[in-house]
C-alpha cells in the first residue's frame, strides 16, 4: 500500500522518456504515482508506457472527448486530482510551462490543476542551454522560486539538440529523492531567517587576477538547503562558485570580504541564526593597480592588508545588542582541531564552532562529505561523524536549535 501520493506532470522536450523512470522511482519510494502529460509531452512518449508503469489512468486532456456528461465530469477533474495529491512533481519542467505556471496561465489540465493543487510543488526543468540561460526563463524561475517551489536545477552535459551545458533533467533517482525529502521535511524553522556566508572570497590582485582559496561552497549551501527546507528563509550571502542556488533560497552574490561583510550586515540584524561557512580571505591587496600588472624578470612583492574579520565583527555587534541571535562559526583547521575550535569560539564570540581538520582526505574543502567537531558556548564538544554536507548540515541545524534552548534556559 503507497505511503504517499504525487501528480508527475510530464511536460513535452526529448527528456519526457525518463519520466518513465521517475514513475518507478517515486513508487519505489512509497508514491502513488497519478501522471499528468501536456499534449506535448505526448509527441515523446505515449500514455500507455506510465499508464503500464502505475497502474493508474493517465490524464492527457481537459475536457475528455466523450458526451456531455463525460465533458462535464472532467471540467472538475483537475480539482479533484489536486485534493487527492500530497505532491505536484513536473518533470520534464520545459521553458513553456514554467513560463505558463509563472504567469498563471491555465490552458489545459496541467496548469489548470497547477493553479488549484495547494500542496508542495517540485520542478525539475530540462532544455537547452541557451534556452535555460535566457532572462526570460531565469526571470520565471525567480517568480516560482519566491512562490516557495522546489526547483531541482539541471545538470550540465551533452544535451539532445548536439551543444554542452546546462539542460540535462537530473537523473530520476535523484529527483524522486527530491520529492521525498520535499514532502517529509520538517517544518521547526518556520518563520525564522538564516544568515549564511559560504564558499570562498576573491581579492583582486589587478583588473584579471586574484587571490582566493579551494572553498566550493558545498559546506555553505547544503546549511541554505536545509534551513530552507526546514521552513526557514535563507539568506545565502555567496562568494564566486559553481552551484545553482538550492530551492527557497534567497541569493545574495559577492565577490570580495568587504562585499561579503557589507552583505552580511545589511541581513544581520532581521535574522535568528548566522551560521558562517565561508572561507574568507584574511588579506586583500593594499593597493590595486587598475591596469593589467606586466610579466618582468624581477622579482614582484605584494604589500597586503587584513581584511574585515566579519565573524569576529559579527560577534561583537550580537553581543552589543543582547538580541539572542545564535552565531555559528566555522573553523578550517589542519592540527589542533579542537583547541582550535575553543580558542576562536571565544575570540569571536560565538555561541558555536564547527571545526573541521582541512588536511583530511575527502573531507574539508571542495569534497561532498564532511567530518566535524562542534565546541559550544556551553562548554560541550560535539563530535559529528564523517557524513554528506547534507546530512551533516541538518545535524548542525538541530544541535543549534538544542543550544539556543539551553541557552534561552540558563539566561
Ligand atoms: O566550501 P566547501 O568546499 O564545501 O568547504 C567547506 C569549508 C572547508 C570552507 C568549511 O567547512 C569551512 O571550514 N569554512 C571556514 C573556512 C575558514 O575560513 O575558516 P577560518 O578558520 O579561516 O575562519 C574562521 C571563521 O571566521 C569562519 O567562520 C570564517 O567564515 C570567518 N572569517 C574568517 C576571516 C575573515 N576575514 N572573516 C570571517 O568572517
């Protein structure tokens, strides 16, 4: 017996054949899968292959074709099918019916039941990459992603039409996944915001080069997608990477420490929890030159200046206001780990640090999993086990929570 129950809205591009998969992946998972094709959608694939797969009729058009009373029972259909599901899965997403569900259209069953399902809605767009980049598609997405949509962006890679880039519908496990942790998340960061800094900073060293470190933002923006998930609004305050920004989530891109400490202040004081992944450069470039620095044979000294310490900045202004805001820092270590940690917990005034040890392998910068110790205000140390960036950052998010109400406590 299905657990729970989805609407796979297929939409109509050359990816439409591995809904098929996802049909089977999400009923793997416990789904009961009711699918929804566009009547494009129907030009790659036919209804029968996912009316085989579930089970289940398969909805291909509005007003069915039979006599009045079959018209005027499929004129509430959509209404009904909304009701029914806990969640709306499209996938393909084309570039039409984003534009379609961005702007309200209602011109056949899928957008019709888009417009009356009230329920979690996860989109997993596919298309050609020019297509994908245009303002016009990113401006929609923005549209449905301040509307609190899942949008599960496309993986880059050889697409159907012959070019590279982003496009590829991700693989179905993955977003069947997706689903799953969209429809059995937890809610115990409604109404919260949460700051939080991730990936590296770039110091310009002339107009074309800079300084900066291996810091993907992995770590940064798996905390932004679980804090999102979890209810919250997430303030993700970015330096230069290679991520799509994770559903719900609010970017703010940077490039340089000031930059970063500007936006972070700018958030401050409308958010709950500040949790600081980034990897900010210690040192900027006393004095750019603003034309290109020429190739000689001598040797070249660079003067540099520190940069704003925001953390310890941060910790500061918290502690100035009494406002009980929880800072959560992070510390790169590669010896000490621990004694590390302590030491800038409280040079910083933090209320937590997460330290992890840099030297490890796959673990630390770039990698997709994370081994770490939390030192708390309390005086606790915490250990994490080695997990994805993922997990990990959930399980940083609950230990926060545990803090903020031990400290509420004590106060
Ligand atoms: O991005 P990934 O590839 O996923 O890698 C994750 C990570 C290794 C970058 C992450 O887990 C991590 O350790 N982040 C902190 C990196 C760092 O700069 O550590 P630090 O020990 O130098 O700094 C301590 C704290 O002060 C950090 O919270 C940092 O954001 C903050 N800081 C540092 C310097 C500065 N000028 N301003 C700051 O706010």
């Amino acid at each position: 017996m299905a657990s729970h129950s989805a609407v796979l809205g297929v939409g109509g591009g050359i990816a439409a054949y591995k809904a098929a998969e996802l049909a089977r992946q999400l009923m793997e998972r416990g789904f009961a899968v009711n699918v929804v094709m566009t009547a494009a959608a129907q030009e790659f694939v036919r209804p029968l292959t996912f009316a085989a797969l579930t089970g289940r009729k398969v909805v291909t058009e509005m007003f069915g074709n039979g006599g009045a009373d079959e018209v005027l029972a499929s004129s509430v259909e959509h209404i009904r099918v909304a009701e029914e599901n806990q969640i709306l899965v499209i996938a393909p997403a084309t570039a039409d019916l984003l534009a379609r569900f961005a702007h309200g259209l209602a011109n056949d069953f899928l957008t019709t039941l888009y417009l009356a399902f009230e329920g979690p809605v996860v989109l997993a767009p596919a298309m050609n990459s020019a297509m994908w980049n245009h303002p016009a598609t990113q401006a929609n997405l923005e549209i449905l992603r301040q509307r609190g949509h899942h949008i599960l962006p496309p993986d880059a890679g050889p697409l159907a039409c012959g070019t590279t880039g982003p496009g590829r519908l991700p693989e179905p496990a993955r977003i069947a996944e997706f689903a799953l942790r969209v429809l059995t998340q937890r809610h115990d960061l409604d109404g919260e915001t949460i700051l939080i800094t991730a990936g590296p900073t770039r110091e310009p060293l002339d107009p074309v080069r800079f300084i900066s470190n291996r810091s993907s933002g992995k770590m940064g923006y798996a905390i932004a997608e679980a804090a999102a998930q979890r209810g919250a609004r997430a303030v993700l305050v970015s330096g230069p990477v290679q991520l799509e920004p994770p559903a719900g989530v609010e970017l703010v891109r940077v490039q340089t420490a000031r930059e970063m400490r500007d936006a972070v202040l700018k958030h401050l004081a409308e958010s709950s929890i500040i949790v600081k992944t980034a990897a900010v450069a210690d040192y900027h470039v006393a004095n750019v030159p603003s034309q290109k620095v020429k190739k000689t044979a001598m040797r070249l000294s660079l003067e540099l200046d520190p940069t704003p310490d925001i953390l310890a900045e941060v910790g500061l202004e918290i502690e100035r206001r009494a406002s009980g805001q929880l800072l959560i820092g992070f510390a790169a270590e590669t010896e000490n780990v621990v004694a590390e940690a302590r030491r800038k917990l409280q040079a910083k005034k933090c209320d937590m640090v997460v330290a992890n040890d840099v030297s490890a392998d796959g673990t630390g910068f770039e990698s997709d999993e994370n081994e770490v110790v939390l030192a708390l205000r309390t005086g606790e140390v915490t250990p994490l086990a080695r997990a994805s960036k993922r997990v990990l950052a959930d399980q940083i998010l609950d230990q926060a929570l545990k803090l903020r109400l031990a400290l509420h406590k004590s106060r």
